[in-house]
C-alpha cells in the first residue's frame, strides 16, 4: 500500500488560507505522501481555451488514474475550490475499480459558512462524505456536524488546530505586555465590518497588518497599520499584546454569517498567532474556545467590550504565564504536530479496514 497527495497549483495572497494548504502538503510529504500533481492552468474568458484547460485537466486525472496500484491511499484537500472535467469520474472509477482508499481533509465546510455556498459546493461536499474513506475534521463542534449529516463517527479524526510551519527562529522573541491587539489578514471593512468599530475600543491600541486597509481608519489615534506582509514574515512582526480572532458585524459579539462559522471552524489565523508565540483574544462561543481554556493560551471573552475591561486590570506577571503557555503550543505548530497525528490516525483507521 503506498500513500499519496493530491497537489494542485496554489497561490500566495499574503492571507492564511493559501499557507493553510501549503503546510499541509508540506506536513504530508514529510510523512511519506508522494506528489500526485494536477497542473492548474490558468483561467481564460476565451472560449476555446476554457475548452483546452478542461481537457488538461482530464488528461492530467487519467494519468493520475494509471498511475495509482490497488489499494493505495490518497490524500485530499476540501473542497475543491476550481472545476476540473473529469475529476469525479476518476475519483469514482479509482474507488471502484482499484480500491483506493480516501482520507478527507477539510478546510472549510461552505454549508457552514454560507457566503459561498451553492449548487457546486453541496455536490462537492456530497462526494466528499460518499467516498472519503476517513475525513478529517477542524474540532468536535464540526464532528458534531458531520455526525448529524449521517457521517459514521468511527470516520472522523479531530484535527484540533491547523498548524502554521515556521523557521525554527521565528518565535523566539519574548513577547511582551501592552494593551494590544492585533489583526492580521483581510482587512475589508465589508467583509468584516468589525474591523471598521475596532475604533470605539480606545482604552486599547489596535495594531493591523493585511490586504484591504481603508485608509479613512487611520485618522483614529488607537490605530495602527503595518501594511500587508508575506505569511513567512507576519510572525516576527507579532511581539506584544493578544492576537485577535473574531468575524462579523459586531464587537459585542461574533455575528452575521462569517462570525457565526467560528463555532465550528478552526481559523488559520489562531493558528498565525499562537505558533509565533502571541497569546489570543477569542469568543467565547467559538469551537476553538475550548482549545484556549484547556491550554490557557490566551483570553475567551463575549464582547471586545469585556476585553478592554480585562485588559485594563491585567499586569505583566498574568501576561507572562499566557505567553509562557502559548511557546509550549508554538513549538508543537510549528513542527506540524497535529496535522502528522490526525494523518497517522487516519491512515490508522484505513489499516484496520483492510
């Protein structure tokens, strides 16, 4: 039995999603999963060419297919976010016809999310769950989900926190305490209209690094911008303070869609923060919550309202045995721990069904 992945061509836009895959590719291949590589040419409004790149794409799914023996294990990434002719037939006729075995792993459940979700991400989501052999999953609020859709538990491993691989010396700085939070990634204001309230919060300094900035924030004396910085150099920047994860409309807590999918996603960028060494600031409802209490790597609170309250009686001695919790956890992100241990109970699971 050899293990495979499936890697296709990813892009980097200085937000965490695209590390998110890369790391995982890079965690897998470390572990024994050879390359299967689907060359992802690039989009055309040309009539002719969207033919010819689909017809790529099919060339390069049968030579995936003859490649693969009997009984091998491939490695999935989900969802699939580009359309590929081809790819569920072959997918299907590798299950069929040489029994492969499937694992899963997620990345984003679009029914969950909602802003993305259409007729192509139900179907995408629906093959998934009917040939994945073991899918891994972000936390057991997400399990929970799958359960109810009619996922045997028996084919789920929690994956428990995504891990962020960095140079061995990117989280040595001591962090230190200040009243600080810090925001990185997407930064637009329409679609995370909390980041533009950020500025009622003037009893705490708000530091923000990435894509999107409006400009009008500046002139809010507690603001702060550090421009839009590479995944691979972010982590020396973070060395004060908490790293925020929250989502939606509001600082009183996390609504609208995008932060209502904090209950059962785990967000790359807890996983930014705490693999530089940054304890977090997250809401109390959050799947991940119970991750930073077990821990005790940073703050759960209901409202960014609280936070202020809680920061402005915190002291540097408090702040010390956060950020000293937060390095053990840093030292096991940056290494892939929890991807290598859900990849090795997955390929457990497929080894007792054969």
């Amino acid at each position: 039995m050899k293990i495979y992945q499936l890697v296709e061509n990813i892009t980097n836009d200085n937000t965490a999603g695209s590390k998110a895959v890369i790391d995982i590719i890079e965690v897998a291949n470390e572990l024994g999963f050879k390359k299967l590589y689907i060359k992802n040419c690039e989009r055309q409004n040309n009539f002719l060419k969207k033919i010819y790149r689909q017809i790529s794409f099919f060339l390069e799914w049968k030579k995936i297919y003859n490649q693969v023996d009997e009984g091998d294990v491939i490695l999935l990434q989900h969802p699939f976010r580009v359309k590929q002719f081809g790819r569920e037939k072959f997918l299907k006729n590798l299950k069929l016809k040489k029994n492969i075995k499937y694992i899963s792993l997620v990345h984003d459940v679009e029914e969950l999310r909602k802003s993305l979700y259409n007729e192509y991400y139900e179907k995408e989501f629906a093959i998934m769950c009917m040939l994945a052999d073991v899918i891994i999953v972000h936390n057991d609020k997400m399990k929970d989900f799958f359960v109810k859709k009619g996922i045997p538990k028996e084919k789920l491993v929690v994956l428990e926190i995504f891990d962020y691989l960095q140079k061995k010396d990117s989280n040595k700085t001591k962090k230190y305490f200040e009243k600080q939070i810090t925001v990185a990634g997407n930064l637009d204001i329409n679609k995370c209209k909390y980041i533009g309230e950020l500025c009622k919060l003037n009893k705490i300094k708000i530091q923000l690094y990435g894509p999107n900035f409006d400009n009008k924030m500046k002139k809010y004396s507690n603001i702060q911008y550090g421009g839009s910085v590479p995944s691979d150099i972010i982590p020396k920047k973070l060395i004060s303070g908490f790293g925020l994860v929250w989502d939606g409309n509001s600082l009183e807590g996390c609504r609208g869609n995008t932060g209502q999918y904090l209950k059962y996603n785990n967000p790359h960028k807890l996983s930014l923060y705490l693999s530089s060494g940054l304890p977090v600031v997250v809401w109390s409802q959050a799947a991940e919550a119970q991750f930073i209490e077990t821990n005790e790597v940073g703050l759960v609170v209901d409202s960014l309202f609280e936070l202020q309250e809680k920061l402005s009686n915190m002291t540097a001695k408090q702040y010390d045995l956060y950020a000293k919790k937060t390095k053990k956890i840093a030292n096991l992100l940056v290494n892939g721990y929890y991807t290598k241990t859900a990849l090795a109970k997955a390929l457990d699971l497929i080894k007792m069904e054969i």
